[in-house]
C-alpha cells in the first residue's frame, strides 16, 4: 500500500518559532522572506506581482481563495511568491467566472501553502520581530532538519532578483501609430501598470533589465518608465546606471516602487532594508504639493534614505507615509523626472492614485510641443 502523505504541515520562523497547520496546494518545502498582506481582496493579483518574487506572504484577512481564481484576474504570466501562509485557505469557491479553486491552482502552479494558521497572531509577531526568512513543509516532519535548511536561505538584503523576473525578450503593446512612445524597463513590471499606459494611447516597448541603454534609445522614446520589483535595489548597478543615462536625456521619467528606488541611487540618495514593509491595499499617503490625501496600495521591503533626501537641493519630497513619515514620492527639480513609491495602478485596490499617470502624459506632451 502506498504510503499516505502527511496531514500536518510546518511553519519555522528564522528566530525558532514553530507552527503546525494543515498542507495546502502542493505537497513540499519551501524557502523565502515571510512578509504579511492586509488586503481583503484580490489575492490573486498578490500571488503573481511579481515583486514577492523570494517571499512567503501571511494572507491576513480570514478566507483566501473563497472566490476562486480566474485567468484575468493577474499582474504576470504565473503565480511569483515562493509560499502561502493562510488562516482559512478555501477549497471551495462561490464566483460563476471562476476557473477553478485556489487548491487546484496552487497544484498547477507548483505552490507549497498552508492552512489553519492563526495570520493575525503572526502578523502581530512580524510586526515586533521584522522581516525574516522561513521555511514552509508539508513532507518533511523533523524539525531540526528543517532548521538546517531554513540556516542555509540567503537573506533578502543584497540579493539582485529583478533580472530573474523580467521579460526574457523585447515586446511591444499598444498603438505603433501612436504620437506618444513609451520605453519601458521591466524590473518585475505589473501587466495593469502596462494598462495604465496603454490605455492613455502610448505604444509601449518593454526592455529586459539589462538591456543596453543605447539598444533602448534606439526606440526614440517621448519618456521612460522603470518599473517596480524584487529584491535589494542597491546590487542592481547595471540599472542605476541606465538610469543614469536617461537622466541625461532630460526625457519625462516615471518610476514606481523598486524604480523609484533606482532614481534615488542614481542621485546618490541610499536605500535601506525596512525593519517589515508596507504591503496591502489601505495605506494613506499625502501629496506634499496639493496637500490631498490618497488611499495607496503598497508592497515593498526597501525604502529611501529620508535623512539624505532632505539635504540633496535637487530633489524634492512629493509625498509622504501618513503612517511612518516615510518617503512615498520624489522629484527632480532641473528634469522632468518624478517617482512614487506605492502603485498607482492599483489591482487590487483604490484608484486615487492614477493621476500619476496623467501627470506622465502631460510633460511627454509638454516636451514634445
């Protein structure tokens, strides 16, 4: 008789703690930085954003998976997060729309989960311990031998894993008639960010990380966008420097997340590794300038150096973490660049935000008239 597989899974924490639920989605181990989500919705698009690439998400609302999934309903080609940490991870699902249940794309995705873990106690945990590795088993039962695997998992700061998410070839989106031309980086890029452009009517070329930028510049872009994305922004010297080179062209910039992130490096301007990040759907930020508030959706580990923004006279700060005070949004002052560090295009979450991209527009049209 075949063996039957193990009803228990296990939870390790990097600091020791152990936590036993039940197994979800595929039978098997897993590794990465545990990080939470407050969203109450869209889980889906949290599974493919491509910047949890390396992380084991705490999904802190109650029931996931309880509406299914469904093919549109996703920021990339697969599912990117390296684990699931749930409370009530749903077999069973009530949408008409939907394809299948979250088990069996879990299953298909090859991703290890598991069920029946109290998120909000680990939420509160991670909050007062911070980010740390963990590692996720449902076929491996000695604990100790887990902790030597857990002991050997690199840790998130120093890690470049931006090049492994991007795009493996040049493609392009949109109108090729189009007046207005945007060239894109994909550091991890979000397919509604690439939506948010087109539907304003740029035709959009997406670069791999590590395109040269005189291959880019062979497009003759009316401005640039650098994407969001995963892992430690400072390795990535190969991006600061083409981000370098487009400052110099005095084009519109645009960067969100991990690309504002690049525009702060590339002016000097260090990042660091946040004691636990900013990740869900409700967090308020203001606009410095207008002096509006608005709703963001966020998700990212690493954040701006405050201290040095505020003694660098070429830059100033467009918004703010209503929070923490943290930095959300930078400018130049002698370009037309600009950078928020939340996600405007927002899937799931609100759309307070999407005048940003207008905002793009406006100085491609200005530079262009």
């Amino acid at each position: 008789m075949a063996e039957q597989p193990s009803q228990q899974a296990i939870l390790i924490l990097e600091n020791g703690n152990v936590f036993y639920g039940k197994p979800f989605g595929k039978r098997g181990t897993t590794t990465g930085e545990i990080c939470f989500n407050t969203g109450m919705t869209g889980y889906q698009e949290v599974f493919t954003d491509p910047s949890y690439y390396g992380q084991v998400v705490i999904m802190n609302t109650v029931h996931v998976g309880n509406y299914g999934t469904i093919e549109d309903e996703v920021e990339s080609d697969s599912v990117k997060v390296k684990g699931i940490i749930g409370r009530n991870l749903e077999m069973q699902y009530s949408r008409f729309a939907s394809n299948e249940s979250m088990q069996e794309y879990f299953e298909r995705q090859h991703i290890v989960a598991i069920d029946g873990i109290d998120t909000r106690a680990l939420v509160i945990h991670i909050r007062e311990a911070g980010a740390m590795n963990c590692i996720i088993s449902s076929d491996i039962d000695d604990v100790e031998t887990l902790k030597k695997m857990l002991s050997e998992v690199p840790s998130m700061s120093g890690l470049e894993l931006a090049s492994v998410v991007s795009t493996p070839h040049t493609y392009d989106l949109g109108d090729p008639s189009s007046e207005t031309k945007v060239a894109v980086l994909d550091y991890g890029i979000k397919k509604n960010i690439l939506n948010c452009l087109v539907e304003r009517g740029a035709y959009v070329k997406v670069f791999n990380a590590k395109t040269p930028f005189e291959e880019i510049e062979k497009f003759n872009p009316n401005g640039y966008f650098v994407s969001n994305g995963p892992g430690d922004p400072e390795p990535m010297e190969y991006a600061i420097d083409t981000v370098k080179k487009i400052l110099n062209k005095k084009k519109p910039f645009f960067g969100i997340c991990l690309g504002q992130q690049l525009l702060a490096l590339a002016n000097d301007i260090p990042t660091f590794k946040m004691h636990h990040g900013h990740r869900g759907l409700n967090h308020p930020v203001k606009n410095i300038l207008t002096g509006k508030c608005e709703i963001t959706t966020q998700n990212h580990g690493f954040g701006v150096d405050a201290d040095a923004v505020s003694k660098n006279k070429n830059i100033t700060i467009t918004h703010r973490n209503l929070n923490d005070d943290s930095i959300e949004g930078i400018k130049l002052n002698d370009r037309p660049a600009f950078s928020v560090q939340y996600h405007p295009e927002s899937t799931p979450g609100p759309h307070d935000s999407r005048y940003l991209f207008d905002e793009f527009f406006r100085l491609m049209e200005a530079q262009k008239n």
